[in-house]
C-alpha cells in the first residue's frame, strides 16, 4: 500500500494538505436573503451539516433532539422550524452550494479513476462518464420521426414508432456493414 501511495505522490505534484474541519466546512450561503432570525439561521446549519455527516469517516449523524439540546431550544421548536418553507430553502441552498463547491474534487477523482492512478486499473467508466460530460460521447440513441405532409393529421401507435425505430436501427447496422466491406 505504501508503494502505491509514493507511486501516485510521483506522478502527481504536491497539493496543500487542508485541515480535515476546514475541508468538511460547507458552503453557507448569505443569510440576508432568507427571512429566517439568526437563531433559525443557526439551526439550519446544524441540520444542514448534521445531515451531511459522512458515516465512512466514523462520524455519526446526531438525534434532533441533541441537536435541540446543543442549540438551546426544544426538539419540537426545531421540528416546528424544520417545516418552515424558508428554513426548508436555506437548507436546500446550503447543500447545493456545497455540492457545487465539490464538483472540481469529484471531477479530479473522476480523472483518477479514469487514469488508473487509484486502483492501478483503468475504470472504463470513468472514462465514458469524462467523454460525456466533455460532451463527445452518449450512450443513449436520439430517435425523432417526422411527417412528411404537415397538413395530414396521422395517430401514430407506440408500435408504429418501435417499428420505425427497429427499422432505423436496421438501416444504420445495413449502412455500416456495407461501408465496413
């Protein structure tokens, strides 16, 4: 393991090491521009980042009600708070600015994985999940039908479309095969 870890230290160069608290730290966003008091302010962030505990780093997420106690007020006042449409929406933005503010260390990871630097083997996934974010490869087939003559009206059944989709599909692998020749 030790190997490993001196392997990729090589190929990679030295990042500053942050304080686990500081790295933890979510995102907050400004509490101007919710119509909250600073004590429902305070407790959305502990629900927030209580919420967000990671339970592989050994932490465990705690019981409302010792939240309640640490803040000094009673379980059902956060209760009654946590239904608040306001406490809900500085809740809901806290989160999606932490997200945000990880996506350049899940992409690097993503390269990592990509790379083969972590498990030491290529992750074919990773790399599909690279292309398409980049916006160069999809997995998914885009099939769109069109009518020839606007001005007539046609039903058309889920099973006419999956045959003219199997027919499609056929005429693209017929194309391919006979340039592949």
């Amino acid at each position: 393991m030790t190997n490993e870890i001196k392997a990729i230290e090589e190929q990679y160069e030295p990042a500053e090491i942050l304080e686990s608290e500081s790295f933890m730290q979510p995102t907050l966003p400004d509490a101007d521009n919710y119509d909250l008091k600073p004590h429902q302010i305070k407790a959305a962030q502990a629900v927030m980042i209580n919420d967000m505990t990671f339970k592989k780093r050994g932490s465990k997420r705690k019981p409302y009600k010792q939240i309640a106690t640490e803040l000094g007020i009673d379980e059902d006042t956060l209760i009654r708070y946590r239904a608040m449409p306001e406490f809900q929406r500085y809740v809901r933005d806290s989160v999606q600015m932490s997200a945000g503010s990880a996506i350049p260390m899940a992409i690097t990871r993503l390269h990592q994985l990509a790379d083969g630097s972590i498990t030491g083997t290529p992750s074919i996934r990773a790399i599909e999940m690279l292309l398409e974010m980049a916006g160069v490869y999809s997995k998914s087939t885009k099939h769109e039908v069109s009518v020839q003559q606007p001005m007539l009206q046609a039903q058309v059944t889920d099973d006419d479309i999956a045959r003219i989709i199997a027919k499609a599909d056929a005429d693209v692998i017929e194309m391919t095969d006979d340039t592949n020749e």
